[in-house]
C-alpha cells in the first residue's frame, strides 16, 4: 500500500487538476516542468503517440537537461531511435509502470495506455534522480489518463489548426510574413501597396480563422507548420 504525505498529496491533487486545462504543446512542456517535476523529478519525458496497431507515430521530447539538435533528434526517432526498445520492454513487462536503468540516461519509469483503437500513447521519465520506486510507479500509474487526454486534445488541435493553415491565401501569407519579420501593419501595407487598415482587417479575419487571439500567437502557429 502506497502512503503518500500531505505535501505530496498536494502536490498530486494540483497535478490532476491542472492536467485538464492543457490543449497545447507549451501548455503541457509548462506543466511537465511544474506539477509533474515537483511529483515525479526528471530530466527527460518523452511523449509517444502510437497508432491503433501500437506502433510510434511521433514522440516529442520534453527536457529540463541541455539538449543539442542531434540529441533531439535522435531521441525523437520514431524509426531508429532508442524509444522503440524501452517500449519493447515496457510491453514486455505486462503493460504496468515499467522501471529500469537506462545505460545513457539512468533510471527511468515507463507507462502508457498500450494499443487503442483511436490510438495509445507512452510516457517515459528518464534520467530520474533514483531509482523508481512503487510509490513512484503508482504516481504515474494514477497520472496516466490525464497525459494520455492531454495528448489527445493537443493532436486534435495541431489537426485542426493545420486545416485553419491550409486554407490561408496568399495575400495572408505575405501578411503573416511580414508580422513574422516584425513589420508594423503601415510598414506591411507600403510593401504590398494596400492600407494599414486593410492589413489590421485582414490580420482580424485570420485571428478567427486560426484559432488565436493575438499577432505573436498566429506567427507562432504559422511559423511551426511553415518551418517544421
């Protein structure tokens, strides 16, 4: 039976709370460093998402350590990369939190929701301060279906803002380009030969088409699809 002390039931219930909200990629980097930190210390949390078969459709690497591009990209491989043997091991060990030593990364704790037909997903904590232990293990076993939602809702929203994307014409790309810069809307309007009230209605319209609220959140959304 695992006991956990009123700080770290604290710290579980804001976790579980907060999880709910998060609909977008930083939403959930800030919450892996916070709430998840502060109950399951890491340095490494790597996000699977698996098609309906189990397989890795893409992994997304969130890290508090220094990371360079190549250790990034490697990490998030969803071929060759050394996810792919920690999930043949996970499974393995009968589809419960899975704790080993990484011989890279050291100790780690593994999770997930194993094959669904919408699609699974696979947590792995790695470079853990110690060795998991069971408090640790059913930490994350209670975490799992909020990580498991919160993934979902941010690949239903990366869908849908890349169909919002699709459907940008070319006036409001050059309009997106232009903010990207850091043009101002007169500026913007004096390269494409139209008003700055026609910039600021154009870039309204793409507020609503997109989602977003602000010129720093459409180049956000813009600039990732574009440069990905």
């Amino acid at each position: 039976m695992v006991i956990l002390n009123s700080r770290e039931q604290e710290y579980l219930l804001h976790a579980l709370e907060t999880a709910h909200g998060l609909r977008e990629q930083n939403q959930f980097y800030l919450w892996s460093q916070g709430a998840l930190q502060a109950l399951l210390p890491h340095r490494l949390l790597l996000c699977l998402r698996l098609d309906g078969e189990g397989n890795p459709q893409r992994i997304d690497c969130l890290h508090s350590a220094v990371l360079d591009a190549s250790q990034r990209r490697q990490l998030c491989d969803a071929r060759e990369g050394p996810a792919l043997d920690l999930l043949r091991q996970w499974r393995q060990g009968g589809a419960v939190p899975l704790a080993l030593e990484t011989p890279a990364l050291g100790p780690a704790l593994i999770h997930g929701t194993g094959m669904l037909p919408s699609g699974g997903s696979c947590f792995m904590l790695l470079g853990l301060p110690a060795p998991a232990e069971a408090r640790h293990s059913w930490l994350l076993q209670l975490l799992l279906p909020c990580l498991h939602m919160a993934l979902q809702r941010i690949a239903a929203g990366e869908v849908q803002a890349n169909h919002a994307l699709m459907s940008v014409s070319p006036r409001q790309a050059q309009i997106l380009d232009g903010v990207r810069e850091g043009k101002s809307n007169e500026e913007i309007g004096q390269i494409l030969g139209i008003s700055s009230l026609t910039v600021k209605n154009h870039l309204q319209r793409l507020y609503r088409q997109l989602g977003v609220n602000n010129r720093a959140h459409a180049v956000a959304l813009y600039g990732a699809c574009k440069f990905d």
